[in-house]
C-alpha cells in the first residue's frame, strides 16, 4: 500500500510556507488572468478558426467553440477549488498526493512533462517558422537549414527559450510583467482584427449556417481515432455532429489555463485570487475565440479559408493585406507567452516533486534573491531549448494533448476523493454540483481522449511506464513522505 501513502494537505501547505524552499507571493488575481489569457490564446485563434470551420463546422464553429469552452468550464472548476483549498505549487500533481497516492501522484506529475515540457518545446518551434516569415516582409531571409519546420538546428527557437529561462529566473513579477506586455500587443491585434474585420463581413457567408452533414474520410491503421478502432465511430463533418466534431478540434486551442494553478504558492491570497484567474481567463479567452470565428467566416465562406493562415488570407481576399503581417506579429507575441508560461507551470510541478524528494531534493533550491527556483528553471530552459532546436516535434504533438486530458480526468476524480476524505477542510470555493460536475468533466475529456489516433495512446503509454521505472527505481523509497511511514526505509542523501 506504500504506493498509494498521501501527503496530507496540512504538510503540504507547511512545506510551502516555511524553510529554504518558500516562494514569494506576489501575484494578484488580475495577474493569475493575465498569465491564463497569455497561455491560452496562441497560434488557435489565428489558425484554428479556419481549419475547424472549413473542415468540420462551417459557419457554425463559434458554436464548436462554446461548447469547447463548456468542456474546460467542468474542469476549470474542478481545478479552482483544489488551488484554493490546497494553494501549493504542482497542480494536478499536489491535488493527486493529497488525495489518491504518492504514485498516482508521481504518474500525473510525469505525464504533466508532455503537457508542459514538450508542449513549451512545440510551440517554441512554431514561434520560429512566425518569426522567420516576420522577417521576409522586412527582406531578411533565414536558411532553412537554421530556422522553421525543416531546420537542422532551429537557432530561433532555442534562444528564445533561452531568454525566456533568464526572465523566469529572474523573479515571478517580473514574469508576470513581461507577459502583462506580451498579452497587451497580441490582444490589441486580435481586438483589431475583430474590429477590422467587421466591416467586411458579408451575410450571405453565414448560410448556411449549419451545413448538411456528411461522413469525412476514416483513418487509416495507427492513425485512425481510437473511438473509431473500438467502436466503429467514423468523424462526421457539418451538421449537428460536425459541430462536435470541431468542438474536440477546437478543444485543443484552450490548453493551458490549468498551468495557471502552478503558481498557487506564488498568489498573494491563493483562496480567493485562483478561482478568478482560473475561471477570468476561460471566460475571456471564449468571449475572443467565438468573436474572431464570426468574423472570419462573415468574412470569407467557410469553404474558401486557407488551412494554414485564415485570418491573414481572409483580410487578403478582401485587399487587405496589410493585415497579415499584423496578425503575425500577434502571433509571434502570443506564443512567446505560452512558451514562457508552460516553462513556469513545469518548474512548479517539479519544483513540488523535487521538494517531496520524488526527484533529487537539491534541484528545489530557491534563489537567495529572486525567490524562484533557480536551478529547476534553467534545468528545464536547457531541456526545452534542445527539444525545440533538434528534434521535429510535429508528429509527437498531439501528446501535449492527451497528456493535458488525463491530467483533468485525474483532478475530476481528486475533487470527489478529497470531499469525501477531507469533508473538514476549509474550501473558499467549491466545485458546484459534486459529484454531476466532475463526473460530466471525466466523460468529456475521456471523449476527447478517444479522438486521439492510436499511435498517440501507444507513445502515452510508453512515456508512462518509462515514469514507473524511474519512479521504482528512484523516487519510491526517496520520498519524504516515506519518513513518516512506519516501517519504511528512506535513503537520505
């Protein structure tokens, strides 16, 4: 049973608030909601829109989007309620050690790496094909040997990991601060864009507004959907189902507002500022998603948009194309957000793990100035610039995906544990409607996990018992929380 021993929530709280391993809390609600709109609305907005509109959903994607939002809404509470009753860095990994186990724990904490990690490394890859596109409107041309999908060594992304490690480094406000501008220049395009782009707005493009539906082209072997492989289940495009359809493509555009309970250690008063970051940013970011995917439908019919740049293309098709370089310029702010802040959330969650010793303990040490934990932040800078600079990540991404879903599925059923288990625990914010809530939550995301191609559960799968034989073989018998279990032996360090 030694596997599923918990960490109580009073221990980790005193963890958090004392000793050599204490943060500094010095983020308000308003900056929880900015970090959340920063990771949340990245290269989706620009792109997403037109792939789910023109494929799936027509002019009926801004419902696909609500729906998505209703989707993270059943999770966004169910995390709200965790972070203000156990305000400590490590998210989804802290809520499962106070509630299902230490190795359930360790097994979420490893799987947030594909979230986090490897989504930080994705989307840095991504922020240099923007960036090198950038520069060709101003007649500067990068090799494609050094910058873009076909890079050998993709310098771009690397540095800008690199100088992202040193602002995070550097202190939680500042962070908070450089993202603060950050979000300001990509919500000033995006508001633009909206604007702009109702003045050619043609009504004639929104009829039909739900198109007839028909059956899309099956997948084929390890990349055919799950559902499809167990149930028969082909994707149906348009029509009713089509908005589903896009609501799980669409889904995927809303990653990130969790990484905002990451930084539950560092918020100035955690009980009442998480929730409305947490719930702010979700909120915020549907209002701009469901409004960006009106216009560029009104704009351009459905079946017209471009799969790779809708919004830049739909401004062309009306002569203005000016605004492509605008919207790459959003773009290009955007992500620098969401790779900082998916770089942020992983330092917390191993922060945590590196603190209850499941990872080696001296990786958790604080800044004596800066307060941050220093070395797991330029641990984590140096993997991800790697990641980003050699290896093509595209066909691994839809891991961030599903490693994103089982993190949601496990803080669902954590929500329903803890109540039970922990009826006494002050809760500033409760999850409504328990256990309807949460488990309307976990069948919505173990659909979306079902829509995922086989090839993507296998490497899951790999990638998790990978996470048992490091934990077996180092963190079990390491743990602090082992100490305080009879009969079990500890090997100090």
């Amino acid at each position: 049973m030694s596997l599923f021993r918990t960490k109580p929530v009073e221990q980790s709280i005193e963890d958090a608030e004392g000793g050599e391993h204490r943060l500094r809390r010095s983020l308000s609600a308003l900056d929880l909601t900015v970090f959340g709109i920063g990771v949340i609305v990245g290269t989706g907005i620009f792109v997403l829109t037109g792939v789910a509109a023109r494929n799936t959903a027509g002019p009926a994607v801004a419902i696909s989007f609500v729906v998505a939002g209703i989707v993270c809404a059943l999770a966004a509470l169910c995390y709200a309620e965790f972070a203000a009753t156990v305000p400590v860095a490590g998210s989804a990994y802290t809520y499962a050690y106070a509630t299902i186990g230490e190795f359930p724990a360790w097994i979420i904490g490893w799987d947030l790496m594909l979230e986090l990690a490897l989504g930080a490394a994705v989307v840095a890859s991504g922020w240099s094909g923007y960036f090198a596109s950038l520069l060709k409107n101003f007649g500067i041309y990068l090799p494609s040997s050094i910058a873009g999908d076909e890079a050998v060594f993709n310098i771009p992304a690397a540095l800008i990991v690199i100088v992202l490690t040193g602002v995070l480094v550097a202190g939680i406000k500042m962070s908070a601060r450089f993202n603060g501008a950050m979000v300001a220049v990509k919500l000033a395009v995006v508001l633009l864009v909206i604007i702009a782009g109702m003045f050619f707005i043609k009504g004639a493009n929104y009829r039909p507004f739900v198109p007839p539906s028909h059956h899309m082209a099956a997948g084929e072997g390890m990349k055919a959907p799950l559902i499809q492989v167990l149930f028969g289940v082909e994707p149906v495009a348009y029509g009713v189902f089509g908005v589903f359809t896009a609501a799980a493509l669409v889904f995927f555009a809303y990653i990130g507002f969790d990484v905002v309970a990451t930084a539950a250690e560092e918020t100035r008063r955690p009980q009442r500022d998480l929730p409305i970051g947490i719930i702010a940013s979700l909120v915020v970011c549907t209002i701009l998603y469901v409004a960006v995917s009106l216009v560029v439908v009104g704009m351009q019919h459905y079946s017209e948009l471009s799969a790779s740049a809708p919004l830049a293309d739909a401004f062309r098709s009306v002569g203005q194309p000016w605004m492509a370089t605008l919207i790459s310029v959003g773009a290009i702010a955007g992500l620098t957000t969401v790779v900082m802040i998916l770089m942020l959330g992983q330092s917390r969650v191993l922060f945590a793990m590196c603190r209850d010793s499941l990872l080696p303990r001296s990786l958790a040490k604080v800044h004596p100035t800066f307060r941050t934990p220093y070395r797991i932040t330029i641990v984590i800078g140096a993997a991800t610039a790697l990641l980003a600079a050699l290896i093509p990540l595209s066909a691994i991404a839809e891991l961030v995906n599903i490693g994103t879903l089982f993190a949601f599925v496990i803080v669902a059923m954590a929500v329903v544990v803890l109540r039970r288990t922990r009826p006494d625990l002050p809760r500033s914010f409760r999850t409504p409607f328990v256990p309807v809530v949460p488990i309307l939550s976990v069948l919505a995301s173990a659909y979306l996990m079902l829509n995922l191609p086989v090839e993507t559960w296998i490497r899951f799968f790999a990638w998790m018992v990978v996470g048992a034989v490091v934990y077996f073989l180092y963190g079990r018998r390491r743990s602090r929380v082992a100490a305080t279990t009879p009969g079990e032996a500890v090997l100090e360090r």
